[in-house]
C-alpha cells in the first residue's frame, strides 16, 4: 500500500489518486477560491483536494461512490465545513455551488460533464484525459475538432490550463491529463431547438468523412426526420458539400433551423 493513502486505489474502478501536491496546489490556486463560496468536487478519492479546498471555501460538498472511501472521509470530515455525499455523481441531485473543482472519474467523463453544465455556476476547474481535453477545446478545422467540442463550446467558454503527467496519480493511469476551466456562458449564436441541434450535430459526426448532405440522410433515424432525402436538396448547397469536420457551431445552429422550418413544411415533419 502507498503511505499516502488509507485505501489502496483500484484500477478496475477508475481510480487514479492525484497525489503530486505541486498540482493540488495549482488546481486550488486556478479555482481562486473566495471565503463566501460553495464548492462542489466530483470524485473525493481519498481526501487529498477535498482537503486544500476545505481551507479555502465556506463549504465543500465531495460526492464519492466508494463505500470504503466514503467512510474515511466522513471520518476526517465530521463537525468540519465539509459535507461527504455517498452516492453516483451521475445519479444523486447536485447542491447548489459557486464552483466546481475535480479531478473527474475519466469514465464518465461526457455524461458528468454536461450534468454539471445544466447548473448555475461560475466556472469549473476540471481534470480530464488530454486526449478528451484537446476535443473540448478545439476549434473547426482542428484536427481534435468533433461533436464534443461543438457541444460543450455550445455552453461554455473552455481552455486548457496545464496538462499533468501521469505520474503525478498513485497508480499513474495508461493516459497523460490536463485541467481545464469551464466557464458557462450564453451562446454566441441562437438556435430554435437546443435538442435537434445537438441531434444534426450527432449524425453529422457519426460520418465526419462524408459530406453533410449524406451523413443527414444516414443518420436521419438519430434526428428523427422524414424525407431527408428531400430535405438536402433544399438545403444550401455549399453546406450541403462540406463535411462535419469544416462546420461551425454557427453553420450547424443556422442548419438546424432551416432543417426544422423545411421539416414543417407541408408533410415534410419531425416525430417525436
């Protein structure tokens, strides 16, 4: 057993522990943590940033799923500003924060990702896989650019702040890291039905190689739209000839519209 930690870290249950305190410190200074304000960590592990952002904060809430884990920090944390809550971060209902600060399990990484973007919260400080943090971030065009980037970009402003080696995990994962901050935000451009936008911008991605006029007629069944193939060609052709990879968020939000208003038009409609 590492003489840092009380529990020995299992891999089969994604458990990586950050132990290298240089970056626990940054993670917590990145966080500017002020002393009115709530804090909401994901994936308490054994303690080690609960434990510096307990210093910082009015209160901390650390949600952890480990039975084992879950009785040692509600030992350590009894009678302090620090509320354990047992349970799935996808499944339990979220407190309210002022912030969010995690070194996320990477398994869960999209779903628990877009669970906290439906929060009010200033901004997150938050540890992925690098390889997932380079998709949030990129830009169309980009090599790394995908349906998660123009999902998460849809809610909030990202950026990387460091990656982190994997040696600084007790034991070190198969992937290097990096932390990213997460600011939510309005979009800069309207869209009429969040839902089929995030649907068009699935199907088209699921064939990024084809031309967007093929990946809609494929992957009609994900939009839930009739006479698809109807429906391209009324579409500006331009758009209709570029692939996933080279639309902008801003294409595929006009994209979305103009499918939703061809798709009311006479027989030509949605289910569901």
């Amino acid at each position: 057993m590492d003489p840092r930690f009380s529990v020995v870290p299992d891999k089969r249950k994604d458990q990586h522990f950050l132990a290298d305190h240089n970056i626990l410190n940054r993670i917590v200074d990145f966080a500017d943590i002020q002393p009115d304000e709530t804090i909401l960590e994901i994936g308490a592990g054994p303690g080690n940033l609960t434990r510096e952002l307990s210093k910082k904060a009015k209160h901390v809430y650390t949600i952890e799923m480990d039975d084992a884990l879950v009785k040692i920090l509600e030992e350590e944390f009894r009678d302090t500003n620090v509320t354990v809550i047992h349970g799935n971060a996808l499944k339990v209902d979220f407190p309210e924060f002022d912030k969010v600060v995690a070194n996320l399990p990477y398994s869960i990484s999209s779903d628990i990702t877009f669970k906290i973007l439906r929060h009010r919260f200033k901004f997150g400080i938050l540890m992925y896989q690098k390889e997932f943090a380079l998709r949030m971030v990129s830009k169309v065009g980009e090599e790394e650019y995908s349906r998660l980037s123009v999902h998460v970009q849809h809610f909030a402003d990202v950026k990387i702040l460091m990656k982190v080696s994997r040696r600084a995990f007790v034991p070190p994962p198969e992937v290097e890291s990096a932390v990213i901050k997460i600011t939510p935000r309005p979009a800069a451009y309207s869209v009429k039905d969040e839902d089929f936008f995030m649907k068009l911008v699935t199907a088209a991605f699921v064939q990024r190689r084809k031309r967007l006029k093929n990946a809609i007629v494929n992957g009609a069944h994900i939009m839930g739209l009739k006479n698809a193939k109807k429906i391209v060609t009324l579409l500006p052709r331009d758009i209709m000839e570029k692939r996933a990879e080279m639309t902008s968020p801003e294409e595929f939000a006009a994209l979305s519209d103009t499918i939703m208003e061809l798709a009311k038009d006479g027989n030509k409609d949605l289910q569901g």
